[in-house]
C-alpha cells in the first residue's frame, strides 16, 4: 500500500463559479467537471455501499459504511389523526456517529462531536386538508392546510402551496405547465448536534 502525502495545496479546492464571467465557459468546463464527480460518486456507491468488505478503491474514509437502522412499524408522529397509517411508518436513524471515528475529522478532543440524523417518513391525508386558491400569475394552487407558517412574508394559515398542474414555481418568466415535477416532501428534518463531554 502506497501513502501519499500533499505537499502543496495551491491547486486544491473547488472551482470559483465567478471565474471567469463568461457563462460559455461555465457549460465547457465547470458542468463537465460536475458531471465527472457525479458519475464517480454514482459508481462509488454502486461498487463500495455493498455488504462485502475489501473491495479495492473503497478505502477512501475511514469507515466504508455509516450505520443506518430503520424501523418499518413506527407509529404515525402527528395528531388528529392527519396519517395514512397510525402503524406501518418508517424511521431511518444514524445513531449517534462520532466526528472523529466515524467521519474522519481529525480534531482535538474538545472539538469533537456526535451528529445523529433522523428522518421520519409517515404519509398524511390531504382530503379534508386543502384548498384551492386562484393565484393571477401562476394559476390554480392547492393550499395545504397542516397548520399556520411564519415566513418571510409574514404569518400564514396554511403550511404549503403548490400548482395543481404538478409543476414546480417557475422563476422569472414563464410557466410551470411544462416542467413537471411531481413529488413534494411537507415536513421538516431534524438534526441533533451532542458536544463530546471528554
């Protein structure tokens, strides 16, 4: 096994999206350049986030794989009986993963930390839920009503909008008829960040 040490960094980092301004060159070189590491992140996974252990080039962090536990019958997380299911829901859970021998992050003992992802997935009803709002400059929305919102506008009564064509806001001119995007996430993901104590 070879061990490699970088002894200059001056051509280390990630490309400046402002340099240079012409936007030719952004779609000559830097989508290429994106489409290059997506494709070696795709192949990684493929190669590396499989049972088997030793595989060649899957040494790369310090640990292959990070722990991942789900639970398939978790019951329904909200009230008023607002899911599909109050049983048959699913939780994904990291655990408590340490900075250091987890993740690799070589720090001090006073600057290590946990970090535990969680994501709970529990299908709601929308009937009894929505309501349809004529907007002048996107058309027909459909409101979501799972509780009140505080945004930047100001508070709201209802928790999410969408067009009812499927597709998504469109920015500047134009209109979402065409650009179809039909699966939406409501809710929140929840983080939890532990300072060692040692």
């Amino acid at each position: 096994m070879m061990n490699e040490v970088l002894l200059k960094g001056t051509r280390c980092g990630y490309p400046d999206r402002n340099k240079p301004g012409d936007p030719s060159k952004e779609l000559t070189i830097l989508q290429p350049y994106y489409a290059e590491g997506a494709s070696r992140h795709l192949v990684y996974g493929q190669k590396c986030y499989v049972n088997e252990t030793n595989i060649d080039g899957c040494n790369l962090y310090i640990k292959p794989q990070l722990p991942l536990f789900a639970e398939r019958n978790a019951s329904c997380p909200f009230g008023d009986g607002i899911c599909k299911n109050e049983t048959g829901n699913l939780i994904l859970d990291t655990g408590y993963l340490d900075s250091n021998s987890d993740l690799g992050i070589n720090a001090p003992p006073k600057h290590r930390f946990q970090l535990r992802i969680v994501h709970q997935c529990a299908p709601i009803k929308t009937q009894g839920f929505t309501t349809t709002f004529n907007d002048s400059e996107y058309g027909t929305l459909m409101r979501y009503h799972y509780g009140a919102a505080n945004t930047s506008r100001g508070n709201i009564n209802f928790t999410y909008t969408l067009p009812v064509n499927g597709g998504f806001l469109p920015s500047g001119e134009g209109t979402s008829v065409n650009i179809p995007r039909l699966d939406y996430g409501i809710g929140s993901v929840f983080s939890r960040l532990n300072h060692a104590t040692n």
